[in-house]
C-alpha cells in the first residue's frame, strides 16, 4: 500500500509511535499531500491505481483551508481510518523513509512531526472568540505531545528553536487551548489508550508537563 503512495508523507500519530517514540499503540493512517489536490481525483486514483478504497468518505473542500478525505479503509483485512491532508507545512523540516514493521515510509525527522502535534493544539491561532482557531484537543495528542516534551525536547525550548528560524508558530494560541482545557471530560479517553511499556498515562503530570511554558 505505501508503495503506491509515491511523494506523499505519513504522519500523525502513527508516524510517531511506531517510526520514533514507540510509546503507544497507533493505527490511523494520516497522509500528507504536498499540494492542493482534487479530493474525488484522489479517491478515484487510489481504487484505480492502488486497490485502496476509501468508505464512510467526508471531504473538506472549502476554501482558505487545508483540503482534507476522511474515511475507513482495509489494510490486511483490518479496518482502519484513513486521512489525506494538503500539505501546508511542506518542506519546513527533512523527511525519511522509515522502517514500520515489515515496510518503509515517507515521514517527517521528528521535529516536523512534533511541529504538527503542537500545531494539533494551537490551530492557527486565536480567533475573535479568543479561542484557537481550529485547534484540536485529543487525548492522544496530550499524551504525543507529553512523551515528545520529556523524552525528546521540552516544548518551551522546540518553540523557541522553530521561531527562531521563522516557523511562526501561535505561542499565545497553544497557552489559551492548553490552559482552557476541560480536563476531566478527557479523562475516559485517556484511560482507552493503550500505551507501550515504559510509558504510561498520568493526567496530572501531563497537564503540569504542557503548561509548562
């Protein structure tokens, strides 16, 4: 399947978890596309050309944002979710093929792929409303982002370093989605996560961890 996937960059979660950190347990297939893309051409070239039919499609086309496909796909047999996501980081940090059990993948060195998860919670950046604009709050993302800032570098000092070289990342948007989160309604998604030994999951360490900026 991923051969068939020429130019196109895995990352996400999974990239995360199973080319670098291997800290939790990730299957969700996030793609990357370098450029603005016809969502139905896409779809078509993939049953076509590749095999991989997408189902329980939703296409986000509207203009000004990043075009998106989200579906349900089969790898082996195994249902898994799917995502195809013009690219509008493209060429920001160095990518590698990257060993994932038995294959390789196209994915970002992990300072792009830490760079995306922040990006996760910042959106880009605060709206009238004072509130990230399109920033997300997942549990999965916490924890990435919590086991990066630990293992890896500290968010505080990732920022610093990427703006000093003029990534433009929303600080002030990424404190405000961070520090008015709703914590305990997280709490049960944390709890289904299944992590990878050593790691495990500890909500208040994660929080004190993310807002520490």
């Amino acid at each position: 399947m991923f051969e068939s996937l020429d130019g196109v960059l895995l990352c996400g979660g999974t990239a995360l978890a199973r080319c670098y950190l291997q800290h939790r347990v990730s299957y969700d297939l996030d793609f990357f596309m370098n450029s603005r893309f016809d969502p139905q051409a896409l779809l078509k070239q993939l049953n076509e050309a590749a095999g991989i039919q997408v189902e329980d499609v939703v296409i986000d086309h509207r203009d000004g944002i990043a075009v998106q496909i989200h579906g349900m796909t089969k790898v082996d047999g195994f249902p898994l979710k799917i995502s195809f996501i013009e690219d509008v980081y493209d060429g920001m940090f160095p990518t590698f093929w990257k060993d994932m059990g038995a294959v390789s993948v196209h994915t970002d060195d992990l300072d792009g792929l830490m760079h995306r998860k922040l990006r996760t919670i910042s959106g880009a950046g605060l709206s009238i409303s004072g509130l990230p604009e399109g920033g997300r709050h997942a549990a999965r993302d916490l924890f990435d982002i919590y086991v990066l800032s630990t293992t890896y570098k500290p968010v505080s000092q990732f920022i610093a370093e990427i703006n000093a070289h003029g990534a433009n990342f929303p600080v002030e948007s990424y404190e405000v989605g961070i520090k008015s989160l709703n914590w305990l309604s997280l709490l049960d998604d944390f709890d289904e996560m299944e992590t990878i030994e050593p790691f495990t999951v500890d909500v208040k360490a994660i929080r004190k961890e993310l807002e520490r900026l």
